[in-house]
C-alpha cells in the first residue's frame, strides 16, 4: 500500500438482487464520509431496486447474478484503492473510513472486516455474534456480512473472489491470509436479523457450520449451494 493511505480513496461495492428494502438505508450509512465513492452492482432485480438506486444518483452497473461475480464487477470499475465489500442488509458505523484507513495502516495488514451486530434483541443472537467475533478475532476469518475491506493491490494478487456458487468470502479469507494480517475493527456493522428469523437461530447457525465443514471436506461448492438452497426454502 502506498504511504499516502490517510488520504487513500475507498471504494465501497454493494451487490444487490431484490433488495429494494435495504439498499436506501445501505446506501445512507456509506455518506458524509471522505473520498469514497459507491458502486451497485445488480445482478437482475425485478423489484425497485435499480429505480432507488438511479433516484439517489449513485453509480450503477448490471452484472451476472452471484455475488462473487458482482462483488468482482464492482471492483474492476472501482477507482479506490481500498475495496470495501458491504452486503445490501449490512449498515456501516459512522466514521468507518477513518476506521478502515487507520486499520489497513498496521504493519502486515492487508485486509480487515468488522465486529458483527445483529439487529434483534434475541438472547440467542447475542451468542451467535459472540461466536463470530471469537473465529474472526482469534481466526482472521471475517465472513461477508461483517463489511469485508482490502486493499486493491492484495485484491489483485489473489485474483479477487473465487467465483463459486457460494462460500466465496470464505475461500476468500484463507488466500488473504498466506499474504497478511486481517484485522478486526472492534466498532460493528450492524445486520439484518432476516435469515435468522426465517429459519430459526439454531438451525440457521448449524445450517452454516454444516456448508463450512463439508466445504473444507472437498464437497463441490454447486452441490453444497443446491442443497443449501433447498434446506432455506423448506423453512422459509
């Protein structure tokens, strides 16, 4: 990263498909803040998505629907050289960029994420964010929705995301860390509450502990994400 990085432009980029109820209040918490700029990328919503999106004058391109093929879209147009990866149901605090250049300044970092907050007041949301703030702090393996940054240079290097089906941020996460440190900002970002509540806490958290372990057990990520698929739809 170059010695400038106080002053260094963040590129935030925000895949979106339907998301006309989350992308305004996204969009709110990325302003008054310095020398960044905003990238939608939208993978073919059929809602009001792109309307808001034109109607608030931010940049706009269309992509392939997957989120890593959008996530990846978004970067190749991105003028930063800081990429910030937010999810469509994710809010950023305030004075993020500050955060985010102060972290990427640490001897070694090349990437970061924040701490996870999400946004209902179960007890038992309580202790999945304890649990994703424990892996990502002592692991340095922050997922998507925890507002993933990086520096473009790292970005490049390790060819940007895997264009997989799913668990993308994942695979992301383990090449970053053969080629530096990832830091966890201690402010959170706050997320939505809705794949929780629509599956149920307990299902939804083992749900994901299963993907990740048969991920790792060589399990081909389109089979996974077929039968991800169709354990959400049964309890939606």
């Amino acid at each position: 990263m170059s010695q400038n990085i106080d002053a260094a432009r963040i590129s935030i980029i925000i895949p979106t498909l339907n998301e006309a109820g989350n992308i305004k209040e996204a969009i709110a918490t990325t302003q008054s803040n310095t020398n960044i700029e905003v990238i939608i990328v939208d993978g073919g919503s059929k809602d009001d998505t792109i309307e808001i999106v034109q109607s608030l004058g931010i940049k706009l391109i269309s992509s392939s629907p997957g989120r890593a093929v959008q996530m990846n879209a978004g970067a190749v147009v991105a003028s930063g050289d800081i990429l910030l990866f937010l999810h469509a149901d994710t809010r950023l605090p305030t004075g993020f960029d500050d955060m985010i250049r102060k972290a990427l300044q640490q001897p070694g970092t090349v990437a970061g994420a924040f701490k996870l907050r999400i946004d209902a007041s179960l007890l038992s949301l309580r202790w999945v964010e304890l649990g994703v703030n424990v892996r990502s702090h002592f692991c340095q393996m922050p997922y998507g929705d925890q507002a993933i940054f990086l520096t473009k240079e790292a970005f490049q290097q390790i060819g940007g995301f895997p264009e997989l089906p799913i668990m993308e941020d994942f695979e992301l996460m383990r090449r970053l860390k053969c080629i530096g440190r990832i830091v966890i900002i201690s402010t959170p970002v706050v997320t939505s509450a809705r794949r929780w509540l629509q599956k149920g806490v307990f299902k939804t958290t083992l749900l994901n502990q299963l993907v990740i372990i048969a991920y790792l057990l060589g399990v081909s990520p389109e089979r996974i994400r077929r039968w991800y698929r169709r354990e959400k739809l049964k309890r939606v």
